[in-house]
C-alpha cells in the first residue's frame, strides 16, 4: 500500500488542521495503538512490535455514559479463491480494502469440503502473514456458511489459537449444504429438523464462547430476503438460540445485511435487460415461506426489503425492544468490468482436494461480474474506543453501527440524552431509560463528503429522516413481519449543507417504550414507501430491471436508540 493509497486521516502527509472531528478521533485510535507515524506510513514489516501487540484485541471499557467513539469502517463479506467461485487472490482483496480505506474486512469463504480440508488452514496462513505486515489492517477469518434449508451467514471469530478449527468444526457438523439439508420429499419433516440443526448450530457455537475456546464469535445473515427462504420466525429463532439459562447465546447471531453486495449487479447496459441489484432476481419458489408478497424479492435504493420497508421485518424485530444490527458490503466474488478470470487447473486437481482456485490471470477484456471492490461502494461503520480485532466485534454486538453506500457521507454520530441531563447521553443500538412525558433530544451530526468517491462523484446529501416504532415486547406471532406503530416522523432538509453540523431533534416520551432510528439519501430517487404515504412519504423504491445505477441512489440508515418508558 502505498502513502497516496491512505485516506485523509491515517496519512501522516495530512495535518491535524485539514481533518474533520471524524478523522482526529481515528488518528487518534491509531496513535495510541502505534500504528500512526512513520512506521505506519512503510505499511511494512518496518512496524515495530509494540505495536503489533498494541493493536491485538481489546475490550473497550463501557461502564456508565457511552463514551466518545470512532468509527471504524469494514465489510464482512468478501470471498477469495479460497471460494468455489471468487477469483481474486487474498492479496487482491486485502489490497483493494486497503485502497478504498476499510479499518477492517472479514474472508468468509463458502462452506465446502475442500474449504473444510485443505482451503481454511491455507488461507490462515496468508492471513498470519498480512496481520504480522500491516496490524493497522484488520483481517478477519470467517466462513460463509449454508443455513440448513435457509440462506447463508457470515460465521466470523476473534482471533486466536482455535479460530480456523472453529470454522471447520462448525463448518462440517452444521452446513446445510454439506450435510444435504435441503427440503425434500419429506416435506415438513425435513423443515423441521432444518430448522432445529440451525439452532443447535448457534448453541455449538456460543458454547464454544462460553468455555472459551474462542474469545468470540459472531453471526450475521446474508442477503436475507434475496430467496425468501428466511422466514421471520426462522431469523428469531437464529436470534434467540440457546438464550435460556446462563444466557449464554446472547450477541451470537446479531444480525442481517441491511443491504446486499452485488450491487452493480443492474448497471445499464451490462448484465441484462432483467438485472436487479444485488442480483435480487428471483421469484418465489417452493422453499420460499409463503408470507411473503412478490415485492419482497426486490432491493429497495439497492436495501434488502426487510430493511428498506419501514414498518416492515426490520422494524417489526426492533419492536421487540431486541437489538437487530443491520450491515452493507460487498460480496466480492467478481468486480465490475474487471478483466481478470481465473486461471485453468493443474492435471488432477480440483476445488474438493485443493481447497483453491487457480490464481486469475488477466485477459485485458472485461469480465462478467456484479460487485464492487470491498469498500469502494457498501460501507459498514462500527463504533469504537479503541483498535483492535475484540473492539470491532464488541461494537457490532453493541449496535453502534450505521452503514452508507457510495461513500454518501465523511462521518455520522448520533446521540439521545434527556434535557436534564449533562453529558452525551447513549449512542446507536444503546438505551435510555426516561419517565412518560420528558423531554429529550437527538442530536445528529453529520460530517458531509469531503472527496469524490471511485465513480468520479463528490456526494451530497440532501435529506435525514427520523424513523419512529413502539415497542411492544415479544411478538404472539412469530412470523409478523410488520410493526404497524413505525414510521417516519421528521424529515431534516439538508441540501446544500456542508461540513460538520449537528441536527438538534425535540422528542417528547410518551405512554410507551419506542425506539428511533435514521436514514438519508442524496434524493435523486424515492417515492411513496411500501406500506404508503402515511408511513413513509418518501423511500427508496425498485428500480427498473436492467436500470439501476447504484452511484445515482444512495443512501445511509443507522441502527436504533431505544427508550425505556417507566413510570
């Protein structure tokens, strides 16, 4: 990586003077773990040991108020030739992320028999390597794994001794797709005991954190609604794994992608007249739950349906009073007009007794392909107060988290504090506890885009809306996927605005609980949300198959702050 490849903030060319509050407080992180200065700068081994060690995991100490945060900016979901079919080497991936500034990246490789063998404990090795090289990069070892008869999920742990045997472990005993659970002829038989092996699942795995084999592990659903074999009570069910008793599956599975990677899938003129975001191009099929409408099967602004509806599966979870975290990324198997494809296989070898892909080769003529560079377009920002690989993690168990696409904006922080109060109050996925009728305020502030992005485009933001749902604790149906009480209750023009400003919101509790949530966009594209005028007046909509230019629609959505209503 080269010093013009640094973002703003981590170059030490750049002075303190031309940064942004955003940017000091990553410096900051930097500088305290001693990954700033000239050693940083060589992005080499030059890097003293000291701070290699001082980037190792650590747990931010979060007693009390929430404290002051940087955001660290990742993806989960990026696959190599250690994927049946990616093609980019783990070089490729992480110098890419590297290029489009991500703090940290999780390789979650699709389950596979030569994964399980021979691909997993090669890829570790690369992995050892490039944390030894560069510690400001956090790199991640994950596992993309095949919920039984259901979607996939990003499995990811800390790192340690036991992280890579975790994965195989897992992968071997639990994947859907290794072990044949799919519906068959058997019909509810085989759903049902699908349903309860992806639940053990979770169990295993939180109980591998409990015992302490791993210091932690996390779970994140992947393009949830893409097939519509997800159901509601499903993703509850993943949700609430193993939470009797000792609690100890509490923060395993935390969450879903808000939007799906793919998303150059539908730019005019390159996939197909039928292409959608995402590649979100399907109907309905057999193993997909009938409650679903048509419209479900769409991306909304590029936004997963579940996400993008408000009032919708979201919003429905949220009002449960349970946090759900939302993410975006990449899904990099194969990047927009790349000229690369991979390479032909040696005399008798092949994925199941490799592990590996053939390296690509580049052929000077662009590839087929549907998903941009980690970092370059889908962006997840996760909050933290320190830098390391436990801090990222607890921060995405924590809910602070919002995510962006088309590097929309610089920064975002968001707190909620009652009017009597000093201090910041809490942040994103926190509570505030407050009494029927007082005053509080959400104070929002936005750092707008300081350079143009990879399309050539400085964004500008034109709108901040402010969602609002009740919540009513556990649901008698599990397989609700409306929250009738949310919708949008302020919308903030900010067009034109520039720099950091803050967005002072007066919000007044009620009778009950509730919690509050954002989103914008640049405002180039939006309608009437789904469930109507009254509930959202103006959303991310479908695009037309075939017309959906990501960089002309993009948008921003932060995870909830929820209100504890008492008396």
């Amino acid at each position: 990586m080269t010093e013009q490849q640094l973002p703003s903030w981590a170059d030490p060319a750049v002075s303190a003077a031309d940064l942004d509050a955003q940017g000091m407080s990553r410096r900051g992180l930097l500088r305290r773990a001693g990954l700033f200065g000239a050693a940083f700068a060589l992005g080499s081994a030059a890097t003293p040991a000291s701070a290699a060690s001082s980037a190792s995991p650590a747990r931010p100490a979060l007693g009390g108020a929430d404290p002051r945060l940087a955001y660290l900016v990742g993806d989960h979901h990026v696959h190599s030739v250690y994927s049946h079919d990616a093609k980019y080497t783990f070089t490729q991936q992480a110098r890419a992320a590297a290029k489009y500034g991500l703090d940290w990246m999780v390789f979650n490789e699709h389950s596979n028999f030569g994964h399980a063998h021979y691909g997993a404990k090669l890829e570790h090795a690369e992995i050892l390597k490039a944390r030894a090289a560069n510690p400001r990069q956090l790199i991640f070892q994950g596992l993309e794994w095949y919920i039984p008869a259901a979607e996939h999920c990003t499995v990811f742990a800390a790192p340690g001794p036991h992280e890579t045997d975790l994965l195989t472990q897992f992968e071997l005993a639990y994947d859907g797709k290794l072990l044949g659970y799919t519906e068959g002829a058997a019909g509810a038989a085989d759903t049902a005991r699908n349903e309860a092996h992806a639940v053990k699942a979770i169990q295993w795995l939180a109980e591998q954190r409990r015992t302490g084999y791993v210091d932690d592990v996390l779970v994140i659903a992947n393009h949830p609604l893409r097939l519509g074999i997800d159901s509601p009570h499903e993703m509850r069910n993943w949700r609430d794994a193993g939470r009797g008793g000792g609690n100890e599956a509490a923060g395993i599975m935390i969450g879903m992608e808000g939007a799906p990677g793919a998303q150059g899938a539908a730019i005019p003129g390159w996939r197909g007249a039928t292409s959608i975001r995402g590649e979100y191009e399907n109907k309905p099929s057999a193993q997909s739950w009938a409650g679903y409408p048509a419209d479900a099967y769409l991306t909304y602004g590029g936004f997963d349906w579940a996400t993008a509806t408000v009032g919708g599966l979201w919003d429905a979870m949220l009002s449960e009073g349970r946090l759900f975290t939302i993410t975006t990324n990449s899904d990099n198997h194969r990047t927009v007009f790349d000229t690369w494809k991979n390479g032909d296989w040696p005399a008798g070898q092949n994925f199941d007794n490799t592990g590996k892909l053939p390296d690509p080769v580049n052929t000077g003529t662009p590839q087929p392909g549907s998903d941009f560079w980690p970092g370059e377009f889908s962006r997840t920002h996760v909050g933290v107060t320190r830098y390391g690989y436990r801090a990222v993690m607890a921060g995405l168990r924590a809910g602070r988290v919002w995510v962006d696409h088309g590097h929309l904006l610089d920064g975002l922080e968001v707190r909620l504090k009652r009017d009597r109060d000093h201090g910041d109050g809490v942040t994103l996925g926190g509570r505030l506890r407050v009494r029927k009728g007082e005053r509080i305020t959400l104070n929002v502030t936005v750092t707008t885009a300081s350079r143009v992005n990879a399309q050539g485009i400085l964004p500008q933001l034109a709108h901040v809306d402010v969602i609002r749902g009740a919540v009513r604790g556990p649901v008698a149906d599990r397989d609700s996927w409306q929250a009738p009480d949310t919708k949008v209750v302020q919308t903030k023009d900010v067009s034109g605005r520039k720099g950091t400003y803050t967005l002072r919101v007066p919000i007044t509790a009620g009778d009950e609980s509730f919690y509050v949530r954002l989103r914008g966009s640049d405002g180039k594209r939006g309608g009437t949300g789904y469930l109507g005028a009254s509930v959202d007046p103006y959303g991310p909509i479908p695009h037309e198959p075939g017309n959906g230019d990501p960089w002309a629609d993009t948008w921003f959505y932060s995870n909830p702050i929820f209100v504890d209503v008492v008396n």
